[in-house]
C-alpha cells in the first residue's frame, strides 16, 4: 500500500512539474504549456497522428497547437539530416548528428584545455581547435555507434529510444561495424596529426569509449564513466600543446569536467525519468 501510495505521488509531482514550468524535455524541445507553444520553430512534421514529438505535446497541454497542422520543432541541426540522402539518413541519425549538443560537451573541454597550455598572452592554435572540433564530431558518433550496438535489445523496449537507427531495424549489426570502422579511420587520420606523446594519450581513451555503455548494467553513476569518457580531451588537448601532461594543472581541470558531467547528465536522468513517467501514465 505504501509502495503504491508513492508511485502515485511520484507520477502526480512529476505531472506538476511537466505542467507548471517552461522546460526543455528529453528530446530538446521547449515548451511553454501556458501559451501552448514551442520554441524555436525551424522545421516541420507533417505526420502528426504518428509524430512521437506530437503525441508528447498533446498529452502536456490540453489544447495542442499546431500550425497548420504542423509539428513546431526547434533543431537546426535535424534540418540538415533531413536533407541528406534518403539512404545515408539512418548513419547521420545513429551518429546523433540531428542532437549536437552532445559534440559541444565532448568539444569543450578540449578548448579549455588547448587554451591553457598555450604561452602566456598568446591565443590558443586555431589549427588544433579545428583539428579537435573534427575530431569531437567523428568520435562522439563512433561513441554513440558504439552504445547502440551493445544497447539494440534494449533500445527495443523503451518507446523513447526503440527509433533508433539499429533498434529500428534500419541499420543491421554489419553495417553499423563497417561504419563504425570508418568513424574509427576517420579519428585516427585526425588523431595522427598530433605529436607521438598525444596520439599514446588519444589512444588510451579507446578503453573509456568502448566500455561505457557497459556501466550502465552495474553500477548506478554511469555518469562517472561518461565523464571520464568524455572529458579525455581536458588531457589530450594539453597533450597536444606541450607534448607532455602537466599534473598539476590538467588533474583539476579534468576533475572539474568530470564533476561538470556528472552534474549534467544527473539532470538529463532526471529529465528522462520524468518524462517517461508521464509517458506511461
């Protein structure tokens, strides 16, 4: 009885919370449920009896507004994979390309980094930071390839996540090797651009990369994993300046990024939580 009573009082706070605040839900989208719109329109979805952005809106606000029947979305981004290539769409999707939030936070802590080593009152090597933004780009795909291939029986099971490119049936398990191998050829040729002491210190992450998803399964701070996974280049980008790893100035910083991370996809957690709770209700 008393399990019960709290389960009902989760889904109504987590009803109140949904209802009474503009917030930005799981997928990106804004959504102000007092004016009953969204923001910021740039793309449209005219499938809306199967639209799962649509059927999230409808259930949040009682009168769902649309625009001459059109889903208000607000990626940019998703616009660019939209006009792909019908057939390359699946790859752009699976190496999240449509959500690039998730190349800013891999790409951030490389700036940081690359901006400190550099000698005093100099600006930081543009070259590198392009270097390192293609190589974020790459490698947060190859990462999210990665976590699909050993979450596809999962990602079946979960309405926020059985879409995807390998869970959908879109993409089979050999073509998503054989474009993970050229995400992984793309970041090497990146990766040996650098000195010999970085490309030792790139190819340490590897391990982080390929195990992340993993921790999922047995520990409940997944998010410890991703910071380590995806703060690498707090070392890398030092590593790539000096040629050498200064502990005492790269330590913290990576610490703090880690710490950062843990903030955020605590956060994000939450968000899915919340969100799926009031999905199933």
């Amino acid at each position: 009885m008393m399990i019960s009573s709290l389960r009902c009082f989760r889904k109504a706070q987590s009803k109140l919370f949904l209802n009474s605040f503009a917030r930005l839900n799981v997928d990106g989208y804004y959504l102000i449920p007092k004016l009953n719109i969204t923001l910021k329109s740039s793309s449209y979805c005219r499938n809306t009896s199967s639209c799962i952005k649509c059927k999230y809106f409808s259930k949040n606000v009682s009168s769902h507004h649309h625009k001459s029947s059109r889903c208000i979305s607000s990626y940019k981004a998703k616009d660019v994979v939209d006009a792909a290539p019908q057939a390359i769409q699946p790859y752009l999707r699976l190496m999240r390309i449509d959500r690039p939030i998730g190349t800013w936070l891999l790409y951030l802590p490389c700036t940081w980094s690359i901006s400190l080593a550099a000698a005093p009152g100099s600006l930081p090597d543009l070259y590198l930071l392009s270097l390192f933004g293609a190589g974020s780009l790459i490698m947060r795909g190859a990462g999210c390839t990665i976590n699909d291939m050993w979450d596809r029986d999962f990602d079946t099971q979960v309405a926020r996540t059985r879409d995807r490119p390998l869970a959908s049936g879109q993409i089979t398990y050999p073509q998503a090797w054989a474009f993970l191998a050229l995400q992984m050829t793309a970041g090497l040729g990146i990766l040996l651009q650098l000195n010999m002491y970085s490309i030792a210190v790139g190819a340490a992450s590897l391990l982080f990369v390929t195990t992340y998803p993993l921790f999922k399964r047995f520990t409940y701070w997944p998010q410890i994993a991703l910071g380590l996974t995806f703060n690498w280049g707090a070392v890398l980008g030092w590593a790539a300046v000096q040629s050498s790893v200064d502990v005492s100035t790269v330590l913290p910083l990576y610490c703090s990024c880690i710490l950062w991370t843990l903030a955020y996809d605590t956060i994000y957690a939450h968000q899915v939580f919340l969100s799926q709770t009031y999905w199933n209700n």
